[in-house]
C-alpha cells in the first residue's frame, strides 16, 4: 500500500509528460502546418480536448496521492508518538512497583509504622516525577496526634485538618480535588486554586487508621498509570499496621499473663489484710458509738477498705480468676444493696442519685460481678468530677434487656480519649492504674453484654450496659435476697474456724464472737482435722481456700469433716472453689473481704437459724 501511494505520482507524472509532448507536438504540426488540410475546424478541437484530458487527470491524481502522503507521514508520527509514550508509560509502571515492592520488603523488615510511611511516601515519589505523596497516620499508642510523612521527614498533624482529610477522602480510594488548605497543611506547597490529587485510606477493621495522598504528575496522561500505586501502598501499610498491631497485643497478652499470675497473689494476701482490718473495724463500732469523732473515723477507716477491696478486684479481672457464683441476679435490688457501698465512695463535693424500679429487673449477670461494674464506673466518675457533681445511676427493663447506666456531670472525654478507654493500663490521671475501664469490658463480654459510651468533652459522660434479660431460679432468687442483709445473731452456734493468716483468723474470729458464736480457732486442716477425729463436732466450719498442706477444699470434702460439721462456709480473696465442691447445700463461699454483715447472710444460707435480728 504504501509503495502504491509513493508510485502513483510518478506515474501522474510521467504520464502528464508524456501528454503535453502529445500536445505541443500537435501545436508544432498545425503551426507548421503540417496536419492533414482535410481535418476539420471541429475535429482539429478534438483532438487538442484528447491530448489535454490526460494532462488534467494526471495533474489531480498527483495531487491527491501527495496528500495521501502527507496523510500516511503524519499518521506514522503519530504513531510512533503513541509507542515511545507507552513506553514511558511501561517504563514509570515498572518503576512504580519496584518502588512499591521496595517498600514491601522494607515493611518486612521493620516495625516503626513512622518510618515505614516516611520510606512509602519518599519511594513512591521518587517513582513519579513531578508528584508529591504523604502518608497520614492517625493518632495510636505511640502518639496522641495524627502524623504526616514525607520527604521532609514525620511531623504532627493539626486535628483539625486530620478532620478536614478523613471528612474528603472517606473510606474508598479515588481521585480528590485538594482545597488550598489541605494542599499547604499536607504537602507544604502554596496553591491560589484547587487541584486535582490522589487518596487512599489505610483501612484496619474497615476503619481508616491513616491516608495516603497525592499530587500527581502535571502530565495528565500519567494519572492513570501513577493512580493505582496509592491504594497499593496503603493496602501495603494496612497490612503492615495490622500486623504491628497483632505483635502489640500478643505482647500485651503475655504481659498480662505474667501481670496476672502476679495480681492474683498480690490480691489473695491484699484481700486478706482488707478482711482482717474490715473485722477490726466492725468491732469497733460499738465502742465508737455516739462519739462523732470516731464514728467519723471509722467511716474513713471503711471508705478506705472499700477502695482497696475495688483495687483487689480489679487486679483479680487481670489475672482471670473467677470470682463468686455466676448467674442471673435482680439488678434493682442489687443496685439498692451496693448503694450505701457507693455513697462511701462519694467525696464531699459529689453526690450519687440512685433511680431504679420497684419491680425486679433479673439479668444475666451475677452479684459479685454487678457490684465490681459499679465501683468501677463510680469511681471513674467521681474522678472525671474534680469540681464536683453528680453521678446518677438508673436501670430499667428496655426492648427485652436491662440497661444499666451510671451517667455523671464531668469535663467529659473527646473521641481520642473514647476510642481507648477500655485498653489495658491507659489512663488520663496521673495516679490512675488504667485499669477500671478494661475491668468492665472484660465482665460485659463474659456476660455477653453491650458497653455503650457517650461523651464529649465538658458535657460528662453516660456509659450504658445492656444486659441480656433473664428469669429468676430458686438459686438466684436466695443469693438475690441475701444481698446485704442485716446483721444477725447465731447464739450457741459452733464454730471451728481454720485460717492460717493471723491477722485474719483474728478478725474473723472477733466477728463470730460477736455474733454470739463458740468459736475454735486453729491455723491449718491439718489442727482441724486433730479435733474432728479426737471426737469434737461442730454447727460451722469456716475455712480459708488457700492454706500450706491442705487446702480448704480438701478439708471440706474430707470424710471426718462431713460426718461431724452440720455445714461448710469457704473464704478466699482470688477466687472461688471448684464448683463440685459448693454443689451440696451444706457448702458456701464467702469471698474476702467480708464485713459482719455478709458473713452473716452467709452462715444462714448455710446452717439456717438460730437467728436473732
């Protein structure tokens, strides 16, 4: 074809020469007068129109094929344009994703999530001439700003244009229009009008937990080359952040673990010198009595143990000892059994408002554990109240569950805050244990429970637990109504007390004493067991759980101890004893530190009466 268009002029021509010497050959015949004299005036035109025809034909022809020339020319140029810019375009694909799987292997090898960003945006831009990228990182463990790297290094980022960024990039990727702002904020450049760019949001969970961001090339043809680099490189740091996370937490499990084993044996002997200093000082009620001094005192003295019974059990919720009995329990009346307990907590300038039915509120959640949200919750609000107000708690029945909701009038938190109240150890106070809120969402999640948080900063907090609503059982309905009772009277009752920590056995003796009981004190199973087979029997027998040599559950299910004890009560600071052992009537737990009170409750769940109120 394209020899055809490059001979056809030359044929053009050569046969518009070979005409026009046709014609000038006529011309010189009929002026020499040579032509025939008896060609005609009209023929003679004939023959001139014959010769010319051939000339004009030629003459268009070569016109039109020059310009199929020119056509096919400009056609190969432009051709030859389209490869050298694909080219190009392969050549800055290549470099793109080495550059990405430059920052892959880098991601490999490192774990600063800053530095990562810092090399993925540098890479990235040095891959696309005449671009700019930054990699926005949203405040975490290691930083309470956003950060934004680039080649100009990892710098903080103002929440408010962390805010601005989040509300135009969202959660998809794609092309944005950069306002002037954002544009000098992330990119350090002066714009007098928006531009086009680039972003993709790092998703963790499907949440976005940084940005990476653009200003592509001026050359608009190179956007859709350099565009699917951005949402690679910040799948790349998503699966980086991921895996940052899953080490953190993996260690902070294991920290835990260690953490835990130390806080269970930290709590047993805590809880036990809270029982013994709680027995002392129910005995000194009564020589207290109508002398405000010291009723004041010792008021203190209570406000104090209930503080470090709070700091036990949440060191027990670290170490996942199981505490108490587990089942459904009537939140209301627990609720008013728990109040005078939170009022100790109230400091002068606080004031506690309790709202709760009058009918039974019975959900999936036991006692012990309902009591342990409370304190929490409460001193939590006291303490966002430095200034003082109130704290309200209510519970009623909603939509098939019971809502519990412990609301206070404090200075509040702000989303960073909220987002990570419940991780273990983080706290606001310079005292705090960071402990009281992880406390809570692990008790909800073994209850299967929902934690809903509402704060902003200056308008307080409500925090809402939604717990699945149950029926009563005989069971529940007994530990229900044994939620502080009145103290009680047991005249004549005998009692075999086992305690290996003085100071407890003390105490606890001092309690039993008062309540009318004949008490037999000795400091392990083994004295215990002495008495029993030398023909000695007992109403009670009160034993601690942990002690050298026999524990209390193999003294309570020892032979000699069911034929010659009416029943058996078991103490213990960390946690409860096997269930097969408290399955029979006749065997209770009582968990330290206990006051007169439900040390009480306890032994008439067990022996019944006598009882005097």
């Amino acid at each position: 074809m394209v020899a055809g268009i490059v001979l056809g002029p030359v044929w053009a021509l050569v046969v518009a020469a070979a005409s026009l010497a046709s014609l000038g050959g006529i011309f010189w015949l009929d002026v020499q007068g040579l032509l025939p004299p008896s060609l005609a005036p009209g023929t003679k035109g004939n023959l001139y129109s014959a010769v010319a025809i051939p000339i004009v034909a030629s003459a268009v022809l070569f016109f039109a094929l020059v310009r199929d020339l020119e056509q096919l020319a400009a056609a190969s140029a432009k051709l030859a344009e389209e490869r050298l810019a694909e080219r190009q375009r392969a050549d800055l694909r290549a470099t793109l994703f080495g550059a990405i799987s430059e920052v892959g292997r880098f991601a490999l090898e490192t774990r600063d999530m800053s530095k990562l960003a810092k090399v993925a945006a540098s890479r990235l831009e040095a891959a696309m001439p005449g671009s700019r990228v930054r990699v926005v990182l949203a405040p975490n463990r290691g930083s309470d700003l956003a950060r934004v790297a680039g080649t100009d290094g990892v710098r903080d980022l103002d929440p408010r244009t962390e805010r601005a960024l989040a509300a135009l990039v969202g959660a998809s990727p794609g092309m944005v229009t950069w306002p002037p702002d954002l544009i000098r904020a992330l990119f350090g450049v002066e714009a007098d009008r928006p531009l086009p760019g680039l972003a993709a949001p790092i998703l963790l969970s499907r949440e976005p937990v940084g940005f990476v961001v653009g200003l592509p090339p001026e050359d608009p043809t190179c956007v859709p080359v350099v565009a699917p680099g951005t949402p690679l490189i910040a799948d790349l740091l998503a699966a980086a952040y991921a895996r940052s996370e899953a080490e953190y937490r993996m260690m902070q499990a294991q920290k835990l673990e260690v953490v835990g084993r130390l806080a269970g044996g930290v709590a047993h002997d805590f809880n036990n010198l809270l029982t013994a200093m709680r027995a002392l000082v129910d005995d000194l009620h009564a020589d207290v009595a109508g002398r405000r001094h010291g009723e004041e005192t010792v008021a203190l003295l209570e406000s104090a143990i209930d503080r470090g019974a709070l700091v036990a059990g949440q060191l027990l919720a670290v170490s996942k000892r199981p505490r108490g009995v587990s089942g459904p329990c009537d939140v209301a009346r627990a609720l008013r059994g728990v109040q005078p307990l939170l009022e100790r907590l109230m400091p002068d300038e606080c004031r506690l408002v309790l709202a709760v039915a009058d009918e039974a509120l019975w959900a999936d959640v036991d006692i012990a554990s309902l009591e342990q949200l409370m304190l929490n919750l409460v001193v939590n609000a006291v303490e966002a109240m430095p200034s003082g107000g109130t704290v309200t708690v209510t519970a009623e029945g909603v939509d098939g569950g019971i809502d519990v909701r412990v609301q206070d009038t404090g200075t509040g938190m702000d989303e960073r805050v909220r987002a990570r109240i419940f991780d273990p150890f983080f706290t606001t106070k310079a005292d705090g244990t960071g402990l009281g809120m992880a406390v809570v969402r692990d008790i909800t999640r073994r209850y299967g429970a929902l934690v809903d948080v509402d704060s902003k900063p200056g308008e307080g907090t409500t925090i809402t637990l939604r717990f699945r609503a149950r029926s009563p059982s005989d069971q529940d309905d007994s530990i229900g109504e044994s939620s502080r009772p009145d103290a009680s009277t047991f005249e004549g009752l005998e009692v075999l007390l086992v305690e290996d920590n003085e100071l407890v056995r003390v105490g606890v003796e001092r309690m039993l004493v008062g309540m009318g009981c004949s008490v037999e004190a000795v400091g392990d199973g083994q004295q215990a067991l002495s008495r029993l087979e030398a023909g000695a029997s007992y109403d009670l027998l009160v034993t601690d759980l942990h002690m050298p040599g026999m524990s209390g559950e193999s003294l309570a299910g020892h032979p000699v101890v069911r034929d010659r004890v009416r029943g058996v009560l078991i103490a213990s600071g960390d946690r409860a004893p096997s269930k097969h052992v408290t399955a029979g009537k006749r065997v209770e737990f009582v968990e330290k530190p206990f006051d007169r009170r439900t040390l009480a409750s306890a032994i008439r769940r067990v022996v019944g009466g006598p009882v005097h109120g």
